[in-house]
C-alpha cells in the first residue's frame, strides 16, 4: 500500500468516524439494515425529486438536529437524526476532536480554513471531495 493510499484510509477512518450515531439501522418493513451512516445515505435515495428530505428540528432538550428523510429500495421511508457537531457526550467529544485534528491538519498543509471544513464536511456527509482526493499524503509524523 502506497503513502497515499495509507492518508486516504487514515483520513476515511476519521471521518467515519465523526458520522457515525444510530447505526446498524434497519428497515421495518423489509429488513434491510444500513450498517453506517454513510451506507444509509447511499443506498437510500430522496423521498422525491423536489426535496432533500433534510429538516431542521429540535430536539426535547432544545438542541439542534436534522431529521434525514430517505426511501429503503423497498420503498418505505425511513428517518435519522443526526444531530449537532456539540454533541457533548464522550463519544460526541472524540469525534470532534477527531474532525479538529484533521482540520488542523489541512490548513496547516496550505488550504484555508472555510474550504477545508467544507471540504471535511462533504466527505463526513458521503459525498466525494476533489480537493481532499487531489491532496499528497503526510509524513507519518504528521497525523
């Protein structure tokens, strides 16, 4: 395995990190279980072509979360919170220590601050990042 195959595993295992909440989660009506966050994200697909299925919410404590909408390919529509990066349990504070690291990391390897959390971000959510997919890996000291 090459440097950079090695900083696309380490870098993917950290984000993974950080979106996972509520999984397995399982279909109800067909049985079909999404292991990740990730996998749920893409082996689902919008409710309709109009919208997102993403709403903002509150939870019974006042914190924010969004409530993700998504079709099984058995056509039932199911429902994830995934909320708020201030998540302060233990678990919530390693992820966003985890995603601090590697921001930290970027900037520091010359991208601004804004693109590479957005840059994080994308990734976090499932979604495939040109910037972070065009970047050299670190030393190993680096991480």
């Amino acid at each position: 395995m090459t440097d950079k195959d090695l900083f696309r595993n380490e870098l993917f295992a950290g984000l993974t990190a950080l979106a996972e909440s509520s999984f397995p989660k399982k279909c109800a009506n067909c049985g079909r279980s999404f292991e990740t966050a990730e996998a749920f994200l893409q082996e689902t697909r919008n409710i309709n072509e109009t919208s997102t299925g993403l709403k903002q919410s509150e939870d019974d404590d006042g914190m924010h979360i969004v409530e993700a909408f998504r079709n099984c390919p058995c056509g039932s529509t199911l429902m994830d919170f995934f909320s708020d990066r201030r998540d302060l349990s233990e678990a919530g504070l390693k992820r966003r220590a985890k995603f601090e690291k590697l921001l930290c990391f970027l900037v520091d390897n010359e991208l601004d601050a804004e693109t590479a959390r957005t840059e994080l971000l994308k990734v976090v959510h499932g979604e495939k990042s040109e910037i972070l997919s065009a970047m050299h890996p670190p030393q190993k000291r680096d991480l």
